[in-house]
C-alpha cells in the first residue's frame, strides 16, 4: 500500500469520527434505451470514448452495434487553408433480428474505467457488449459477449468515409487512403496528400467466420471481439510540413499485438491505465435521494433541471469533464472544440482550435484536478506549429524601425498545421502562454521551466515589447485589440491589457525563479507598471474598453453578451480579487450582475468561475445549475434559476456541452469552476473552500491540486471546514492557508501531509 493509500484511510478514519459522509458518487452514466442512429442521436445520446488519439462514439442499437470513430490529426486543409477535423470511418456490426424484442435493456459508460457496456435480453439469452479504447494499445476494443454459446450470427462492416479502397483478407478488413484537400507547398501533386489507414480485426470464440464482400460474416459463433486501428501521416513537425510516412504499416503492428494478446490483460491494462488518471481526485458533495439515483441519466438531468437537488449528478459531472480531457488529449494533438469527437464533413467551427476562448478553457481543469500531462499535447502543439505562426507574423507586423517584431502571434481561428482565419487575436499568444506558466505553478517543475515555458514566455514578452504603443500621457496599450467578439476595434481594449499584464508579471517571475536575464525582468517590470490598468465606469461597472463608451448598449446595463472577455483579470488572470483588489472586484461584480446569468454553454461555465472568484458560492453554483440543464429550458422549467433569460446552453441526455450544437469546452470549463469554489491558490495562498454553497452542507475533496506544487484534501459539514490535509511534492517550503478571513503559515517538506483542522483558523 503506498503513502497516498495509506493517508486516505487516515483522513477516512478521522471524517467518519467526525460524522462526515464520504461516500463518493456512482461514476456511471446509465440509460434504459439506446442512442438514435443519426445526427442527433451521435449529438445527444451516443457516448464517447478515446484514448486522447483515436476514440469512437457509440450508439448501442440491441440489432446494430455501431463506432462512428475519428483519429484526432485528421484534417483537410493546410498552412494556408483552414480545412476542417474530419470523421475516419464507421464500424458496425449488424446483428439481424435483434432490433426487435430486446428486453431489459441498459447501457452504461464507466467514467472510472472508461468503459461503455451494452446489455440486454433477446429470446432469453442475454447479451453483453463492452467497448473500449486503449491508450497503452493504442486500439479500440468492441467484445460481444452472450450467457449461451453460438449465438452471434451476423456481419462486420468496416466504412471509409472518404473513398479508401477496401479488403478483406485473414478476418481483417483494411482500409487505406488519401485526404483530398490537403495540399503540401513545393511538392508534387502526386505528394499534396495526408496518408491515413484504418483496419480491423475480427477474432471469434467458436462458430466461424468467413469474408463476405466487404464485410466479413460470422456464424454461430459464441462471443465477438473486434481489434479497431487507425492512423494518419500527421506528425508535429513544420519542417517535415507536418507529413510523416504512411501509417499502413504503424497501424497494422499496433492491431497484431493488440489481437494477439488476451482479452482480460488488454482490458485490465486499460482500466488500469485509465483509472490511474480518473482515480486521483475523489469528489463527494452530498447525498442524493435514491429515487432520484435510480434514473436513467437522461431522465436524472431532466428532474435536476426542474427541481435541482442532485448532488451526486453534479459530482458526477465534474468528473465527466476530467474523463473527456482523458480520453481527448493524451500524446497526440491537443483537444479541439469537439475534444476528438466528429461525425461531420463540415463541423461547426472547423471543430478547430479557436483561440480567444476556447482551447484554453478546454486546458483550465488539466492543473488543479490533478490531470497535468494531459496539458502536454497543447504545449507540444504550440510549439510545434510556432514556425508557421512566426512566419505568417513577420509578413503582418512591423515594428516602428519597419523591421518585422520578434515572436509570433495568432488570428482567432487555426488549425494543427498553422493556418489561420478570421480576425487577429493578437493576445492569444500571452493567454497561451500562460498555460505554460501554469504548468510550472501547480507542478514546480523546474526543468519545464527553463527548457519550455520560459522560451516560449520570453518570445511571447519579445512581440509585446515590440508591438505595444505609447499614450501621451506615457501609458503602454495593445493597439488595434478587440474585446472577442464585442465592440469596435480600437486600442487598449480590457482583455487586451490584462492578458499582456499577465504575461509580464509572469515572465517577470519565471526569471527570477530561473536566475536569469535580470536587465529583461527589470525592462518587462517597468513596462508592466506602464500598462493602462483596470478601470471603474459611471455605473460601477469594470470599464470594457480604453475609454467609456457612449452608446445605447456597449457599456450599459442592458449588454448582456454572451463574451465577459474584459474580466480575464479575474479569472483565468490573478490581477483582480476580493482580497487584494476589493474595488476592482466589486466593478467586476456589478459588470457580471449586468450581463446576467444566461448564454452558451462555454459562457455560463466562464460565469461560474468569475463567481467562485469572487468568492460568492450561491451564484458559481446558480451557474452550475444552468450548464447542468436541459438545452433551451424555459425559466419556469428551472425553479427559477433564470427569470430573465431563457437558456441557450445546458447539457445534452449524454452529459456532452450545448453551445449549441455540441462544443466541449462547456464540459472543461464547468469541472475547472467547481474546483475553484472547493480550492483556491492564484493569490499567493492555498485557499480552502472559498465558494462553497449552501447546496453542498458537507461533503469531501480528495487529489485536488494547488499552486507552489502542493495536493489538498478538504472536508466539511454543516457547511463548516472539518479538516484539510496538504501534502508537498515539491521541496521544502512554506505556504499560507486561508479558510474565511484568517490565514495561517505552514511549514511542509516534501513528500509530507499536514493535517489542518478548523481549530487552527478560530
């Protein structure tokens, strides 16, 4: 048993002597019919899994079971055209005269296993299908399993959805192709093509298996289990232009060893590998009726919608978040705006990486829920396509001497291969790299520091110290900015101010941390110190632009867009808070009470976390209960939540975000909010439960990480801290720990868990 094992029984031990429930929520979504085999149904019902490169959606039909899959680096488009994330294939399995007498149906998706399972009775037997897709194995698994044997009869169909040629040799059907449209500059046209294969193999326990066409026929066999595989010539190198050899060969060794194997070790490995992720954070925020917890989900989030009072479903939810980040950004690209699920030539956005909002909102759990690795995707994309953006840079911006600036920045649209689309978004480039900085923040690696982040920070400090304009009056602003996607275009716009002050201020530490480039720390300080701040306007509101604005909306009460992009200050930024900064909090407060609580479904978990900012639980958590609700609810089908604004976003019956349609950064940021109302570390100090509300009167926190490298517990009842445990996994140090008004310094040495209790904040 290891040290981390060995603490849960001790604070286990200690909650229950002090009568706190600590018993976690069913990580398991759970449906009493399949999803419909259509559009709406892949949207709203089918259920997604993935291995952070490959994944499937999965329908569950009693007659047809069916994978719509993609591969993560499938795309039209290159460094000059946007293209779109393209759906790979379909794999199905048809299985004639089932469609009709199934009975006691169920599916489910195991969060904590991340497996989808599909049973029900047909003529007596019962019938059970587990689906899976390996990290370790780098396949997808579909077992079909019966309580009788010999009865699978029917066929397997693997489908290209872009014209690959098919075979079927062996018990395998192999698919490989070309991607039109993805043009490589300086190439031959026989070359201006992504390579991209898929193949599967179908392994059967008695009866037999014979192809037929293209599709391969089994008969009276006793159990099924299909070895899916695919692959792209992607690979992250601009200068390879992102093209690597064909993966024909990289996907049929990866389906041998995986068929090869047997079947429990490829399942165990996974669950293993998988829980290993899901497992480190434990969330308990109270119990829920068990009328309401024996409903299907689907069901579930229709009574929580209008009655609320479901706090197992809302742990649930965040851990859903934290399952999707799992299974969509793991050692390939990073999420997109579907994660890497698409079942469309044309998905809304591209499903590409937008860049005011959007890919970094999908990154806001990775740190404090303890999933920091999978934040390794985004930086490897990041640097990985900087060549292309430094190139596309230099052409667009020049300094005032008319050389070209230094760094790189970005337009509001891009793709895996550098092209970009739609306005410039020219502080995307800070904001990204604050996840690097953030990265170091919560994980103290020190390494990372100085060999990724701080390159990557100080070429990002260089743009802005080129590319910043002087005022008269001596203030430094962005020039030419827009408040995403609001108002006019003009200088020194909000979101533009308080990003590259953030960027400062943390290049500004990162060196000193690294004990280097002191003549840059003192330049970046001074220009930092000269960026026009935060503003107070007539109403209280925190000021959007550079200037208040005369207008009978902008800047009134009654804008109540969807955008709040001028309080990045408060959050994912640490310029704005209740403790050091109360009148600018309180202009922040007045701006959110004006745009009111409705919006998309990314918008609404954004509001949330500007709430748990602010310290005021009620609203984070009257947030939460509109993303966790039914899309388009009215005002009268929420108890109230909304009585000025019907809502646009919600939660489909699958747990996916509506934007609407379906987007996944609803899903991040909504897991990210929750954890900033449990723990808090942006201000210098740890934080514990700094926007708890009165729906969650006790519960428990375990795994939840904290700036400065630290891992925190946190119990509580009666709305009251019980007791909290901080464990260091950085060096030794000091760290101050709030709870209410008091704060208490606390001495911890690596590898060591200090129990706090509430007596020590009296």
């Amino acid at each position: 048993m290891n040290v981390k094992s060995i603490h849960r029984i001790v604070l286990l031990a200690g909650l229950l002597a002090a009568g706190v429930a600590c018993a976690a929520p069913e990580l398991v979504l759970r449906y009493d019919r399949p999803a419909q085999d259509n559009d709406q149904g892949w949207e709203k019902e089918a259920l997604p899994i993935g291995n952070g490169r490959i994944g499937a959606m999965v329908f569950g039909q009693p007659g047809r079971e069916h994978l719509q899959f993609n591969d993560i680096t499938l795309w039209t488009g290159d460094d000059k055209t946007m293209g779109a994330f393209q759906p790979f294939g379909d794999l199905a399995v048809e299985l004639p005269g089932h469609e009709r007498g199934a009975t006691d149906y169920r599916r489910t998706l195991d969060l904590a296993r991340g497996v989808h399972t599909v049973t029900y009775v047909h003529k007596g037997v019962t019938y059970k299908r587990e689906a899976w897709a390996s990290y370790p194995a780098q396949v997808i698994v579909l077992r079909l399993s019966a309580s009788r044997p010999g009865q699978y009869s029917g066929s397997v169909a693997l489908t290209d959805r872009h014209g690959a040629h098919l075979a079927v040799a062996n018990n395998r059907i192999h698919a490989a192709g070309t991607l039109a449209g993805f043009v490589l500059p300086d190439q031959a046209p026989s070359s201006n093509v992504m390579t991209y294969a898929s193949q599967v193999q179908v392994l059967n326990e008695g009866g037999k298996v014979v192809a037929d066409g293209k599709r391969i026929k089994v008969e009276g066999a006793d159990s099924i289990t299909l070895v899916l595989g695919a692959g792209t010539s992607f690979v992250m190198d601009a200068a390879r232009r992102f093209n690597g050899e064909h993966p024909l060969a990289r996907v049929t060794e990866q389906v041998n060893r995986a068929a090869a194997r047997p079947l429990a070790e490829l399942r165990t490995e996974h669950e293993k590998d998988f829980a290993s992720l899901v497992g480190r954070v434990d969330l308990d925020l109270g119990a829920t009726p068990a009328a309401r917890r024996a409903l299907p989900t689907d069901a579930r989030l229709l009574a929580y919608t209008k009655q609320g009072g479901d706090p197992e479903l809302e742990a649930q939810y965040f851990q859903y978040g934290r399952y999707l980040l799992v299974s969509s950004s793991r050692g390939s690209l990073p999420a997109n705006l579907q994660g890497l699920w698409n079942n469309s030539y044309s998905p809304p956005w591209n499903s590409d990486y937008h860049t005011n909002i959007n890919i970094q909102m999908n990154y806001w759990p990775a740190e404090v829920t303890n999933l920091s690795e999978l934040a390794v995707p985004f930086f490897d994309f990041v640097n990985g396509v900087a060549p292309v953006w430094r190139r596309d840079t230099a052409l667009e911006f020049k300094r005032k001497d008319g050389k070209p600036v230094r760094g790189w920045t970005l337009r509001t649209e891009s793709n895996p291969f550098g092209a970009m689309g739609y306005l410039w978004n020219k502080t995307g480039n800070a904001w990204y790299a604050q996840h690097f900085w953030e990265h170091y923040a919560f994980t103290r690696d020190e390494r990372f520091l100085r060999e990724v982040a701080y390159p990557m920070m100080k070429e990002t400090s260089a743009f802005w110290q080129d590319y910043l304009k002087e005022l008269p009056d001596g203030r430094l602003v962005a020039p030419q900015g827009w408040s995403p996607e609001h108002g006019p275009v003009e200088d020194g716009v909000a979101y533009d101010q308080q990003i590259v002050w953030d960027l400062f201020n943390n290049t500004v530490e990162a060196a000193g941390i690294l004990k280097v480039d002191p003549e840059l720390r003192a330049t970046l300080t001074r220009m930092r110190d000269r960026l026009a701040g935060p503003r107070i306007g007539s109403w209280g509101q925190l000021l959007e632009w550079l200037e208040e604005k005369k207008d009978p909306v902008l800047d009134t009460p009654q804008d109540t867009h969807r955008h709040v992009s001028h309080l990045f200050a408060l959050f994912p930024g640490r310029q704005i808070g209740p403790v050091q900064t109360p009148e600018l909090a309180r202009a922040a407060r007045r701006t959110l009470e004006a745009r009111g609580d409705a919006g998309t479904g990314w918008s609404m978990a954004w509001k949330m976390a500007f709430w748990a900012r602010l310290h005021d639980g009620e609203r984070a958590y009257r947030m939460l209960r509109g993303v966790l609700a039914a899309p388009g609810a009215r005002a009268s089908e929420q108890a109230g939540i909304f009585s000025e604004h019907n809502n646009a976003g919600g939660t489909y019956p699958n747990m996916l975000d509506a934007h609407p349609p379906f987007q996944i950064d609803g899903n991040f940021g909504a897991t990210a909010a929750i954890a900033e109302m449990l723990l808090q570390s942006q201000a210098g100090e740890i934080h514990l439960l700094p926007a708890l509300p009165k729906s969650w009167p006790t519960g428990s926190v375990k795994g939840l990480r904290a700036r400065g490298g630290y891992v925190v517990d946190i119990a509580w009842r009666d709305g009251q801290l019980v007791d909290a445990s901080v464990r260091g996994l950085s060096g030794a140090g000091r760290v101050k720990v709030r709870y209410g008004a008091k704060v208490i310094d606390v001495a911890i040495q690596q590898g060591q868990n200090r129990s706090i209790g509430a007596a020590q904040f009296q």
